[in-house]
C-alpha cells in the first residue's frame, strides 16, 4: 500500500433516545410486532403532515455542543427525493443546507497519538421502514420509518482503518455520555456508511472514492476497509480505475459487492420542506442546554484520577463506559473506599459481565450491596475469601452482603481464645509438617494454616493464625 | 315552501331551530335532487345516503335534546380531495382506488363538530390539477348553466353540487383558484382563506405552500360560517397560523362606508371577455354605490405570476404525489417484477395525463443544473408578488379582480393546449402565491347566460374584509339568487 | 450566472425526468409531453426578465417559526386497517416485489 495514501470519511447515523418518531406520535420501541407502531403520518398516507418533535431538535444540539460544533442559530428541513420501499413517502425529510450543527471534531487516541477528527455537520433527518427479505419477494415493518436519525458527517480526516476504528468508538462514548443514544449497535440505532479513496502518494486532490453503506459494527467497518483499501490498491496497481459507487459489505464472505440497485440518477432535488417551518434557536437557550451538558468521559477520567485518587489505568477502564463508571460512582455512595470498588469493578463485577454477557445495567448485585460487602472485606469483618464466596451468593441468590454474612455465621473470628483451640488441634494432627517447619520449610506453614482454616470453616482471620503458629511452634 | 335542498345552511338552520323542517327531510331533499340532476351533472363521485341519513337523524334527535351546534344537520358535500375517516378518497385519481381513509382531516373533525352531515364526495380535476374537471380519472362534471360547458376546476363537482342545489354548501380546496374559478363559472360563492387559516391537515396535499380548504356556498353568510366552524390553529398543521379567530358574521355589514377598494391598473388592460370586463365594471359601480371608495394599485409582477405558480406548484407536486407508488395502499399494477418496474407502471397507469405533465415538470425544475433557473428564481419572484400586495393593501382594504379572464368554455375546448389553459389562471394564482385570501361572488352573466364572478381579495387573514365587501355586495345584488334549469324557480326568498 | 446560460438552452428530456419520477411513458406520451412541456419550460423564460438578484427566496407563505411537538406517545393505526389498505400484504407486513440490493 506504500505507494497510495488513503481517505477516509464516514458518516454516521444515530437514532435518538426520543419517546415519540421525528415528525408524529408514534412510539419508538424497538422489537415490537411489525407495522404496530405506525400512523398516517409514517406511512406517508394522503393528506398527513409532518410536526417536528422538540426533544429530537434538543438531543441533536445537545449532541453537537457534546462535539464542540458550532450552533447553527438558523436551521430547516428540506425533502430528499428517492424512490425506495422502505421510504413512505419517497422522499425523506432531511437537512439540506441547513444543518443544526456545523464544524466540530472527534478526539481520538491511536498507538498512544491523540489527535482530532473533523467534523463537518450534523444534520437531523427521519430513518426508513425495514425491509425484511424472503425468497420470492420483500416484506416491510414500517415501525422504524420516522424514528428521528442524526447523521453525523466527518471531514475525509481518517488514513488507516485503526482511526476510523478508533473514531466510532470515541463518537459512540460521546454520544452514549451525552445521554442522547443508547448507540446500541444489534439493535441498529448506530449504524456507518464509509467513504474511502486512495491516490498516488504526492497527488493533492482525491481520488475517486466509494462508499460503502449500511455498516452495522465498528468490527465490520474496519474489515470493510481493509478489504476495500486492498482492492482499490490492486485497482490502481493494475492501472484501472476507481469507479464512484455504492457499494454493500458482507461480512460472512469479508468482501465489499457493488450495489447496482442503488447506482441510478443521483439526483436528489433538494428543496426545503414546505410543510415545516424553520427553526430558529435563540442563543440564550443554546447556552442554557450548554451549561447543563453532562461530564465528558474524559473529564471523568481526568477526575477519578485527581480527586478519588485512582491510578491513570483504573480511571481510564472506569470512565471508558458510562454506565460501568456509574455503577462505580454509585458504588462510592456506599463505601468510601475508591481504589477497593475499583478493584472489584474491574475484576470481579467486569469478568462476570463478560462470562454472563450482561449490560452492567442488568448486573444483579447492586451498587449498594457491594459496597456493603467491600464495607465487610475492608473492615476485615470477612477475610477475602468469604468476600468472594459471598459475592457468589449475591450474584446467585440476591441479598445483602451483612444479611448473608449473618445468616451463614461467616463473619471472621479473630478471638485469640478460640483461634489457639484450633491451632492446638492442627499442631497434634500434623506433628509432619510441624517438623518440617521447625527445621524451616515454609511450606509446612502454608499447609498448616490451610489445616486451621480448614477447622475453623474458613472464619479465622489468617494473619492470626500464621503469628500464633509461628509463636506455638517456637519460630515466630 | 321552497324545496330543501335549494336552502342556505343560515336558511335551513333557522327552520331547523324553528322546527320547521328537520335534517333528514333535508338530506332527503338533497338526495333526490342528486338523484334527478346528477346523472347530467355528475357532481358526486360518491354519495353517502344510508350514512348521511343516520347522521341527519342523530342530529335531530340532538336539536330535540336542545343540542344547537352552528351546523348541527347540515348537509355538507366534500370535495374528494379530503379524508373523511372511513370513507374513499380517491382525489378522482384511479391510483388511490381502494384506499379508504383511517382518520379525519382537521377541516372535516371540526365540522362533524358542529354537526354538519356529509353527504358525499365531488368530482376534481384529478389530485387538485386543472381548471375544468375534466381531468378526472371518473369522468367531467357538466356546467348546470349549460351542460356542453366546463364548470370549472378543480372543485368543479363542489361548485356544481352547490349551483345545482345538490348540497346546501360544499367545500372546496384552492392551490391557485381551484375554489373561486368554479365558483364564478357555477355562479355561486367561493371563499380561499388566507394561508394558514385553515388546517391542511388531511388534504391531499397538491402543492403544499399553497393549498387551502374553504367553503363554496349560495351566500356570503353560509361562507362565513362555514370559515367559522374551520379556521384556527391546528397543531397538526405546523404552517396553521396561530392567531385569534374573529367572529365573522360580525364582519358582515350592508354598506361599504369607509372602505376602500384597489383596482389593480394591470388586471384592466385588456384580454378579459368582454361580459366578464362589463360585469366588473358594473361591480365596481354598485360598491361606490354601497359608499366605497375607489383607488388604482399596482401589481407589476401579474404576468410573471403563472409561471412563478406553475415552477412552484409542480415543484411541491412532483415530491408530494411520489408517495403513490403502489406499495401502502391504493392501486397498484398487476405483473411487476422488482419494486421499480411496480413504481413506473404503477403510476403511468395510475395517474392521468395533466398529473403526469406536472410531475415532470416539477421534477425537472428541481433537478441538477435547474433548481437556480427555474425553482429558486420562482420563490424570488414569489416574494416579489407577496411584496406588491403588500405595497397594495397600503391604500386599500381589499382588492377588486376578475376571477378568470373569460367565463365558462366548452368541454374539450382547451384540453389539448396546456398552456393556453394555465392563462387563464393569471388573477387567481397571485392570490395563492402571495398567501392572501380572496372571494369569489356572483356578479352577473354574459350574454349567453354564464355566470361571471367578481373576485375579492383581502391581505393575510383579512376575511373579516372581504366577506364585509362580499355581502354588501351581494346584498345589493340578486346575481346570488339565481339558479340554473328547472330548479331555480323554486329559489326565492 | 452559469444556470441561466444552461436555462437559455433549456430543453428538457423528457424520458429522462419521467425516469427520475418513476413514470413509464409510451413513446406517443413521450412525443406529446415534449412538446407541451418545451412550450411551458419556453413561457417561463418571462421570470428571466425580473431582477432578482436581491431578493431572498420565499418558501412559505407565512413567517412563523419553531413549531414543535412534545415528546408524547399516542397510538396510532390498527395494524389490520393499514394491512387491509395495502394492496398486498403477508406475514403482518406489507408486500413488494423482491428487492435486490
């Protein structure tokens, strides 16, 4: 690839966390039956009209401010002719010349080099129906048609798939922190298109570039890439050329196919919507969205760092997904201890999340009883142990961490009384290993105390146990 | 006692409330009026008879429960552009055949709340394009002054029911005279409210800048008060204007004191008919008379008017009648393979022949290379036009106009010459194109005894202005009374 | 201005904006609509005189702005009246020929 430098930009589409689509009453759920969540106004029937919906206007301001565009204080929606089964209208109601927000950028983070990637707009439009395919013919779910979309188009900023990789994923923590998507990709409410070119290294203009719609994973995006920079390249190397096409992804054969249906007469006809009237945002209310604008994950990581005193590493996991560094901030109301939830977070509650592919959302130990256990572990009511052993059973049964505790008598004996009774009892049964310690075999010691343990149901508090043996034994 | 059906809606309600007559003798009285005149005129597309029977029966009973709604049990019929829940609306397009509407337009929601029954569905100029019904995919609607004549378009079955007392009123849509042309050709009234006065919500959307729904009606009075129980903001139609309804029958005074009325130095320079430009003159006569004051105005850009409308209103068109494509309801063309051959043949052989100009019109003076010439040049000229009413409305309270250069022509007459047909569009589509509103009343006949009707234009939401001149003018006039055929002699006072 | 030389040659293709609005034409069609339309596309050069070099463009007939909705859900239709709209339909969605992509 040495001798071409590549282009890429992407385009992408968010869907709101609105109640209500874009221009009617209907609900957005998701996986409801199809065509149940449908009006006139969504299925283009004769005579309905579109009314804006205010929460998406905000949403998508919200989002640009999140991304340090600038508010366009005027703004319209114009129509967007084509002619497709999924588009009731046959035409889609978009932003044209008007976008809500212009400019802005994307901090990403590549091999250890930060750097910004340009944005160029966002503008706010309503999404299409859902085709469903079947072997003789296609069936279509209107549910979806009129959901509000944003469309977030970058600069042709990005050279490497690593960067486009690395963009989605800093626009998607963004948008996620801004609260204005829940960007769940199976769901397909963050969805790409790609656009990407190549040309002879020392050439200043483009070249040709196609785009590739419709990508449904930041994974898919950087095979398609890969896939499409490799055979532009042996395009270009066989001495042909780059025709402008669309072009379709498939993943299950890891090439990109021309999409000839979408190839004819691209011509738009923008004109503005007549049945909408112009927004039009008065700056006071645009400051007031802007002084309300949630944490950046950056500035919260930056936070965990100088004020909870967390290392750079932990911070960084933390911060990285919203709701992981809420739970772990709701877990600090409950105990005062940022480096043991961190701890737990990242090991225990993360790996089970991974091992029961749970959201941390649905995570059955709550914030509030696993502080209480830390609470339990950190006051050395329990031994670590019987911490784990009782985050076990939380996660299985439910409950608090003290309730269980109680009830399963696990609380740590550290009572020198009782703790010299049953290490009395482990030095007769093991008079072997008590040899092999005296003559220093600190092994012996390790087997002991397991012995004591072991005796004791796992209760007495293992530091004590080890200075007593030493002490009885005479090598303390 | 004068037959029913040849009632004004004030008229029949005052003998309602008297109770003289009820709703259902009424409907009775229209259906068998439909039942003589119409198989000639074909005026309805549909007639709702059992349905229109029972709402006039539900209305009586509620008069007699004290119920006195403004239009509780009168006989409405609605132009089929509009979607009256449960019933066709086919907009006289063979491409929404089968397609039966789920839910109310604002309009009709508001008049089924005041009571009014519809009694059926009129012909049009296929989805609102013409000017004389004869582009509709279910046959011409007839002139009841002269049957070998047009009526009119595109509300021609609405004026038509209306003049031959087939309906004590109907309502009509305007994009660019569709309401006050057949209404002076059919001699009867016909009111389009200034942009924004009425909901859209509902209407089949022609041009969307541009179309109203209002009221065709025997007098003045029933115009206002079928405007009454309409206007007002509609949070469905986000380009309803939000502002204070009036009350219009308070508008409506017998002299015009104080008033002064425009007269556009352009619309008299020649090309009217010459019965059309004696009747006018003679307008203007009695409203001096009537005591108002005459003064000339200027409205330059007139002639750049039409071009200006049809760019625009093709424009709107070609997106808004892309949604009837076969795939969500309608017709839809046997035998298609793939979804753009079912598109194509679909609407080739869904749509007529007027529809199928505009849309190609539209589309190309939005496409590439085009938009700058031809559609944005439009909506500059359009400002222009919306400023010189305004510069008008400056010395006058409303305008004095011809409706249509001519009065009613032959059917066939211009059906093949398209342009020739968008002339005589030339003193309605400012109206339209500047927002405004205008009237349309009777003002006399030709010589060969077809209506001509004089038009009233008021600025944005000044119909308290012009339905004021109307009625005076009317008033003073008997041209309102008249009736067509063997029905008029049992039209008197 | 560019477009206005490209206005001063307008002719228009007929068959390829029929194309863009998804209207199939027989070639008869074809030839009437052409001449028809050239005759308008040619009366619109009367818009050519205006200067309107100064005039800001007029979308809407009126100047409001900002009509919003809230953020409400309300039902919509009842999945049969839209099914039974439709002019063919299976599996609770509405049917079309095979779209291949």
């Amino acid at each position: 690839m040495g001798e071409y430098l590549t282009t890429i930009g992407l385009e992408v589409h968010v869907q709101l966390k609105t109640c209500s689509k874009m221009f009617c009453a209907c609900s957005t759920d998701f996986g409801v039956d199809p065509n149940t969540q449908v009006c006139p106004v969504c299925l283009g029937y004769p005579g309905s009209m579109p009314v804006m919906n205010r929460e998406a206007i905000r949403l998508t301001v919200i989002s640009g401010l999140m991304l340090g565009c600038r508010i366009n204080p005027q703004s319209k929606f114009d129509r967007k002719s084509y002619f497709y089964p999924d588009m009731p209208k046959n035409y889609q109601i978009t932003q044209y010349d008007q976008p809500l927000c212009l400019g802005g950028g994307v901090e990403i983070e590549v091999e250890g080099v930060s750097r910004t990637v340009g944005l160029t707009r966002i503008h706010l439009e309503e999404d299409v129906a859902k085709n469903n395919h079947f072997a003789t013919w296609s069936g279509i779910d209107f549910n979806r048609a009129g959901v509000p979309l944003m469309e977030i188009v970058s600069e042709p900023d990005m050279e490497t798939p690593a960067e486009a990789f690395a963009y989605l994923q800093a626009l998607r923590q963004l948008l996620v922190y801004a609260g204005v998507s829940d960007c769940n990709l199976e769901e397909g409410k963050m969805r790409c298109d790609v656009n990407v070119s190549l040309r002879p290294r020392g050439q200043v203009e483009l070249g040709t570039k196609a785009e590739i719609k419709n990508l449904n994973t930041f994974k898919g995006v950087f095979n398609a890439l890969e896939f499409e920079i490799h055979r532009q390249a042996d395009v270009l190397q066989g001495g042909g050329r780059i025709v402008q096409e669309t072009r379709r992804w498939d993943a299950d054969t890891g090439q990109t196919y021309s999409m000839r249906s979408k190839e004819d007469a691209h011509d738009y006809r923008y004109f503005p919507e007549p049945d909408l009237m112009p927004v039009v945002l008065p700056p006071e209310v645009v400051k007031e969205w802007e002084s309300a604008l949630p944490e950046r994950p950056r500035q919260r990581r930056e936070r965990f760092v100088n004020d909870l005193g967390l290392p750079e590493y932990d911070a960084g996991v933390l911060a990285a997904d919203k709701d992981v560094g809420d739970y772990f901030e709701d877990t600090l109301r409950y105990v005062k201890r940022p480096k043991a939830v961190s701890n737990w977070v990242m090991t225990d509650v993360l790996r089970t999340l991974s091992e029961q592919n749970l959201p941390i959302t649905a995570f059955p130990v709550k914030p509030e009883a696993l502080g209480e256990l830390i609470e339990l572990a950190e006051t050395k009511v329990i031994n670590s142990n019987t911490a784990k052993q009782v985050f076990g059973i939380m996660l299985a049964e439910g409950g608090g961490a003290k309730a269980i505790v109680a009830a399963r008598g696990l609380a740590q004996v550290s009572d020198t009384g009782l703790i010299e009774k049953v290490v009395d009892q482990a030095i007769a049964e093991n008079p072997k290993s008590v040899e092999d310690f005296r003559l220093g075999k600190d092994a012996a010691l390790k087997h002991l105390i397991g012995q004591v343990m072991r005796l004791s149901k796992g209760k007495a508090n293992p530091q004590m146990v080890g200075e007593l043996l030493g002490k009885k034994i005479g090598r303390g | 006692m004068n037959a029913l059906n040849t009632l004004t809606a004030h008229d029949l309600l005052a003998r309602m409330q008297q109770g003289e007559c009820t709703s259902e003798s009424a409907v009775r009285a229209i259906l068998d009026a439909i039942g003589r005149v119409d198989p000639v005129l074909h005026s309805y597309l549909t007639v709702n008879a059992e349905a229109s029977l029972t709402q006039a029966r539900e209305a009586d009973a509620a008069r007699r429960g004290g119920d006195d709604r403004p239009l509780l049990g009168v006989p409405i019929a609605v132009k089929d552009v509009l979607n009256v829940r449960g019933q066709p609306c086919t907009c006289a397009s063979k491409i929404l055949k089968g397609y039966v509407a789920p839910y109310d337009a604002t309009a009709i929601a508001r008049l089924r709340a005041a009571g009014a029954v519809f009694v059926g569905r009129t012909n049009m100029d296929e989805f609102a394009m013409g000017s004389t019904t004869e582009n509709s995919a279910y046959g011409v609607t007839r002139n009841p002054w002269a049957t070998d004549h047009v009526p009119g378009g595109s509300s021609g079955g609405s004026a038509v029911a209306v003049a031959a007392d087939e309906a004590i009123a109907a309502l009509g849509t305007d994009t660019g005279g569709s309401i006050r042309q057949p209404a002076a050709f059919c001699g009867c009234v016909g009111l389009k409210p200034s942009y924004g006065r009425v909901s859209r919500y509902g209407l089949t959307a022609y041009a969307s800048s541009l179309d109203q729904i209002g009221p065709m009606t025997k007098d003045v009075r029933d115009a206002a008060l079928l405007l009454q129980a309409m206007a007002g903001y509609d949070p469905l139609d986000s380009s309803s204007l939000p502002a204070p309804v009036p009350d219009f029958a308070a508008a409506l005074k017998t002299d015009l004191k104080g008033v002064t009325l425009g007269l556009p130095r352009e619309y008299f320079v020649g090309g009217l008919d010459p019965d059309v430009e004696r009747r006018l003159q003679e307008a203007v006569a009695v409203c001096r008379q009537l005591g108002a004051t005459t003064v000339e105005v200027s409205l330059p850009r007139t002639r750049q008017a039409i071009a200006t409308y049809y760019i625009i209103a093709a424009a709107e068109a070609s997106a808004n009648l892309a949604r009837f494509d076969g795939v969500r309801y309608g017709f839809r063309a046997a035998g298609s393979e793939d979804p753009l051959s079912l598109y194509k043949r679909t609407r080739a052989q869904g749509f007529g022949d007027e529809v199928k100009r505009r849309i190609i019109l539209g589309t190309y003076v939005l496409s590439s290379g085009y938009y700058d010439a031809f559609y944005l040049r439009a909506q500059k000229v359009r400002a222009l036009i919306r400023n010189d009413f305004g510069a008008a409305f400056e010395k006058c309270d409303a305008i004095l106009a011809p409706v249509s250069p001519t009065p009613a022509y032959r059917i066939g007459e211009k059906s093949a010459d398209p342009l020739q047909m968008y002339l005589g569009d030339i003193f309605t589509v400012p109206v339209n194109l500047a927002g405004i509103c205008g009237l349309s009343v009777p003002c006399g006949f030709t010589a060969a005894n077809l209506p001509v009707g004089l038009q009233i234009v008021g600025p944005a939401l000044g119909e308290e202005a012009i339905l004021r001149v109307g009625h005076a003018y009317e008033n003073a006039t008997e041209w309102h009374r008249r009736r067509p055929g063997s029905e008029s002699s049992a039209r008197q006072e | 201005m560019p477009d206005d030389r490209k206005h001063a040659a307008a002719h228009m293709d007929v068959r390829y904006v029929a194309n863009l609005a998804r209207l199939e034409l027989t070639d008869s069609e074809a030839q009437r609509f052409q001449g028809q339309l050239d005759q308008i596309v040619a009366y619109f050069d009367e818009l050519r005189e205006i200067d309107v070099d100064a005039v800001q463009p007029m979308a809407h007939a009126t100047v409001i702005q900002n009509v919003f909705r809230e953020d409400v859900v309300r039902p919509g239709l009842d999945r049969d009246q839209v099914l039974a709209n439709a002019p063919e339909q299976a599996s609770d969605l509405i049917r079309v020929p095979k779209i291949v992509e």
